[in-house]
C-alpha cells in the first residue's frame, strides 16, 4: 500500500484524483482549506482510506501542522507521491491586475509548489523513492489574454518542475507536469465569475462583456477531471513517468503551431477570439453646467 498527498482535494481534479487512489488502494492523504466541505466528503469514503486534513499551503505554518500530522499517522515514513494541484486564478488585464491578486497567483501557484515539496522530500530522499506531480496547465506553455498573472505562475511552475526533476532524479525522485485544457470543474466558473470585476469604465470592458462567447467556446472543447486524473495515476505509477502530461493531446499540436507560426499571425488570431478590436478608451463623461 502506497501514500499519496494531494492538496486541493475538497473539489474537481484533487477530488476525483482521491476518488482514484483510493480504488486503487492506495492509503489518501486528501487536503484543503475548506474544512466543512472536507466532513461532508468524508463519509463517502472507506474507514481508512481517505484522510481528509486541512491544508492552507499559502502559510508555512499550516504546512509544518501538516507535515507533522501526515508523519505521525504513517509513523515516520511519509509519503510515496506529493500532488501539488492547489490553484488560484483570477481574470484581470495585466494593465489593472491588482498587486494582491497577482502576489496570490504566485503565492498558490507557485511557492506553495516548492514549499509542499521541501516538507516532504526529506523521507523520500531518504527512502531514495518517490513522486511528485505538479499539477500546472497548457497555459504554461501559451499565455493568453486576461490571464496572464495565472498564466505566468504556470510558466513558473513548469520551470521549477523542470529543475525539481533534473536535481531530484539522481536521489530517486521522479517529478512529473500535468498540463490539461479547459476542464469541467468549479475553478472554471469562479474563473469565469471574476470577470465581472472588470469595472465599467475600464478601456477593457467591453471586450470583457464577450466573456460568454469565450465561455461557450471553451465549454465545447472542456474535459470532465477524469481525463486528467487518468494522466495523474499514470505519472503516480508508471515505471518510467513522462515528464509532462498534455490533455487533450490535440493542445500540442496547438501550442507547437503557435510557437512556429508567425508572430503577426498567431496574434491577429487571438486578437479576434478575445475580441481585442474592442479594447477602448470609453467617451468621456459629459461635464455638469
């Protein structure tokens, strides 16, 4: 029996990866910040099979609890596999991003990324075995409009998964990426709701307002969470994991045309899908006499 960390596991990939470890029997260490939700989950699950514990990867603090706990519970040993799918993203132009909000994509996305893994390398280092899956997006491969602070973090987050992969391997570590498309999950739509924080007056609104035609365009091309759990096992146990995991793998051949196709090209392109032609200043307002 194997054991397997996942932060985010109160909703979408985190929980449907729970949902697949613990069929596969594996022993599942399920994290979160939502502790309600987290007692609500539980009885679904076997006596003993799914831990639920509460997990705030933005605070060191709350990591080191963790950390603790996970250790006394598998007395000393640890983990097998870390997945690192906690995520935060917001919809904002970079132009009008708030310092807040783009600290907290880095903060999610990104720094707990390298903090979950240094908590929980020394037993694997120590064993010489083990996994770390970090789940990113096809996003850290092309940004894209009015998500590039998350979009940027995902440029980090398969940076540092490169150089965790090139330092680990010699001690017996594998790190692997999982970059999925647009998936059916609750992040999507809280993506998608923070559009409307977009203010009136912004020269972005009214190409914001288009933010339902690029719902719709995405819906159609959306995965269900199994698909990329799927790729979260194979990573988790393959003999020999890939470095990265793509879905749909139709998106590679995507990003590869993008990255060789003329740059004048690939942007009237994403021009016209963002609606970009409307990116204006709106008319002043009409003074008081």
């Amino acid at each position: 029996m194997k054991n397997i960390l996942i932060t985010g596991a109160t909703s979408g990939i985190g929980l449907e990866a729970a949902r697949s470890f613990a069929k596969l029997g594996w022993t599942v260490f399920a994290t979160g910040r939502n502790e309600r939700r987290m007692k609500e989950l539980a009885p679904e699950f076997p006596p003993g099979t799914v831990h639920f514990l509460p997990l705030d990867v933005d605070h060191a603090d709350s990591i080191a609890a963790l950390r603790r706990t996970v250790l006394e519970m598998t007395r000393g040993y640890g983990i097998d596999v870390l997945v690192n799918n906690a995520g935060f993203a917001r919809a904002a132009p970079l132009a009008e991003v708030t310092s807040a909000d783009l600290r907290a994509h880095f903060e999610t996305n990104v720094f707990a990324v390298v903090a979950m893994a240094q908590a929980f390398l020394p037993e694997m280092i120590g064993r010489r075995s083990g996994r770390i899956v970090n789940v990113s997006s096809s996003g850290g491969q092309m940004s894209l409009p009015y998500v590039g602070a998350y979009h940027g973090a995902k440029f980090a987050v398969e940076a540092i998964s490169d150089a965790f992969r090139w330092e680990l391997r010699p001690l017996g570590v594998r790190v692997s990426v999982i970059e999925p498309g647009p998936v059916r999950t609750p992040f999507v739509d809280r993506l998608v709701d923070s559009t409307r924080l977009v203010s009136a007056d912004s020269p972005y609104a009214e190409s914001f307002a288009d933010v339902g035609r690029m719902q719709k365009l995405a819906e159609r091309h959306m995965m269900e969470p199994e698909v990329v759990v799927r790729d979260i096992v194979r990573a988790a146990t393959a003999p020999r994991p890939r470095a990265r995991y793509m879905q749909p793998r139709s998106l590679e051949l995507v990003i590869l045309l993008a990255h060789v196709a003329p740059t004048w090209l690939v942007d009237a392109v994403i021009a016209r899908i963002f609606s970009l032609d409307k990116i204006r200043l709106p008319p002043p307002a009409a003074k008081i006499q």
